[in-house]
C-alpha cells in the first residue's frame, strides 16, 4: 500500500530502498547497517513507527487472537473471519468500531461484540453525551457494546473459545481482535543509546539527544506526548525538514489533536479539547451544546476566554472546515457565542 508510484521516488531525487530493514544505527560514528552491510549519514531520520500493542492477557498464546496494524494482518483477520461465528473486539477506539463495522458488512451473520474498558466509546475523542449517541447507531447495527470491560484471561485450550474480564464477566468468541493502540518501535534508538521514554525523545526541532538524528511522526515523543494519528506526524515532518536543510523554521510546538472521518457509518469531527472530564479541572472552560430534535446529530463547542479551544461535530459534516479552523487559529466567537446552543445555527 504505497502513497506514491514508484516513479515519484526518482522525480523527486528520493532513493527508495525496499525490503531494507536497518539492523543497527551508531550515532558515534554516523552509519547504519543494512543486511551486515554499514553506509553514513550526515543527518538521519527516524520514522520507523509503532507496533500495535497486545496487553499481558492470562491464556496467552492461542490461535485466532489478531491485531490489526498492517495489510498482512487484514488479510489474515479476513481468512479467520469467514469461518467465525462470534468476534470479540478489545479496544472501543477508532480503530476498533471500524474494525467491527468492516466485519458487520464483509460477513453476514457475524455475532459481534466490542468491549471497551472506559465508561465510553472513543475516550479520546467524544465526551459522554456524544458517546451515548454513537453507541445507539452501533448497537442498532447489530454490534453489542460493553464498556467498562477489561479483558483478564482469554479462554480456550489452543484455539480461543472466548474471554473472561476482570468482573468475572465472560464473553464467547472464537475470533478476538486486540485493538488496544500502539507503542512506538524503540529497539534502534534504544541500541543506539539515543534518549527514549515512551517514545524517542525529540527536542522542537524534533533533533534527538544526538543532534544529527532527528525523530518524527508515531515514535517520536515531544513534550511528554506520543500521537499516534497523521496530523502530528505531518507538521513534524515540515519543521524537521527545514532544520535538517538549515533553513528558518519555527520550533515545533506541538498539533491540535484532530480526526475528521466516518465511525461505523456517522460523520464525526473531534478537535482539540473535548472531553467533559476537561471541565472539571479547568473552570475557565465553557462547553456548549446543541442536539438536533432527533437526537442524531450532536454539536459541542469548548470556549476558553472567548476563543474556541475545542468540537465535536457528530452525525453531520456541516461548518466542519469552518469550526476546524477557528479551534486552530484560535479565533474570537464572543460575536456569535450566544447561537452556538442552537442546533440549526451556521457559522459565519
């Protein structure tokens, strides 16, 4: 799954090398070895990504426990699918409902389940009123949803017949997919004795504790944060670029954290702060709501000193690109502050 033809690499004087995996990099002595074979670097990048995650579970390991991180393990979820009859999914995030929403349509007649250890779907990006309307459209689908659910054991003498979670709750499956994120790829940068904490640690130049390597996009941590999701990974890239090339750029300063996409068939737009727990430990925060009469489209605007800090936009695609761009530039909204509460108002 490339995002370019191979001929772009050439235009854009880019060597691409596949099949090339970096066995060691020596910051000392400015090289990295490739099939036993070391070559230098004047500057070097490390986007080397993250590896999906798999919590120490009881019953570890069993056949038919997947995760879903690369174009091999689609297939193979696919080939186990068609001779499943109960999927359970760990992991209520993004990447988990899409999972099951793919399944639900792939193969009918699937019993689906999902299981989420929070209070609700999509910690990170709903807050509880938002949530409540996303997990009615998913049960109505068909896909059972069970939150404050944390997988203990998985059951079965080889292949997985189901789960027990900590409650002493039991699930049957004989498919279970681990959606339960990513940890960034450390081994190079920790061989190569570079700074590492969750991720490898980047300064605002995103240059790592040598500053002739630089580290970006899922591995990388800055200010105590690793992303995870492509905004970041893009902006990091444009400020390493321009320092790698000695020209003026701006220290990265971090990304407002945003996902514009459909979650089992609903529009949602979710964009800086959104969570209610955010309320609670900043009473500067205003939060503003607007629900259509039918309750399938829900709007909530975080305010903070009369700018907006943060959306949701859920079941509508409405003034996305408009409310995107107040919540990044940050832009007054004292004008039109007192409409937001009113499910039919557009915005300027």
């Amino acid at each position: 799954m490339l995002f370019f033809p191979s001929e772009w690499y050439e235009k854009n004087r880019i060597g691409l090398h596949l099949g090339s995996k970096v066995e060691r990099i020596d910051p000392a002595t400015k090289t990295y070895t490739v099939k036993g074979e070391s070559a230098r670097f004047d500057r070097l990048v490390l986007a080397n990504g993250a590896s999906a995650f798999i919590p120490s579970l009881k019953g570890l390991p069993k056949s038919n426990i997947f995760t879903l991180r690369t174009l091999e393990d689609a297939k193979n979820i696919m080939a186990a699918a068609g001779k499943a009859k109960r999927v359970a999914i760990i992991g209520g995030g993004l990447l988990g409902l899409e999972t099951a929403r793919a399944l639900a349509t792939g193969f009918k007649g699937l019993d689906l389940t999902v299981l989420e250890y929070a209070e609700h779907l999509l910690m990170r990006q709903l807050d509880h009123e938002g949530a409540t309307i996303l997990r009615r459209w998913v049960e109505a689908g068909g896909t059972k949803v069970v939150t404050k659910a944390e997988t203990e054991e998985l059951l079965g003498d080889g292949a997985v017949t189901g789960l027990r979670l900590k409650d002493d709750r039991t699930v049957e499956a004989d498919l279970v997919i681990v959606s339960a994120g990513a940890r960034p790829n450390l081994g190079l940068a920790r061989e190569a004795g570079l700074k590492v904490n969750r991720g490898v640690v980047v300064d605002g130049s995103l240059r790592t504790s040598h500053p002739d390597v630089f580290a970006l996009g899922d591995v990388a941590e800055f200010d105590g944060k690793t992303w995870g999701i492509i905004p970041p990974a893009l902006d990091q890239a444009r400020v390493a670029a321009k320092k790698i090339l000695g020209l003026d750029s701006a220290d990265y300063k971090g990304t407002v954290p945003s996902n514009t996409l459909k979650v089992m068939g609903i529009d949602l737009t979710s964009i800086g702060v959104v969570g209610g727990e955010h309320g609670a430990k900043d009473p500067t925060l205003q939060e503003i709501w607007a629900t259509s009469a039918d309750g399938n489209v829900y709007r909530k605007f975080v305010v903070k000193e009369g700018r907006m800090v943060g959306a949701i936009l859920l079941g509508t695609k409405k003034d996305v690109n408009k409310v995107s761009k107040l919540v990044r530039e940050g832009a007054p909204v004292d004008a039109f502050k007192d409409r937001l509460s009113d499910p039919g108002f557009s915005f300027p």
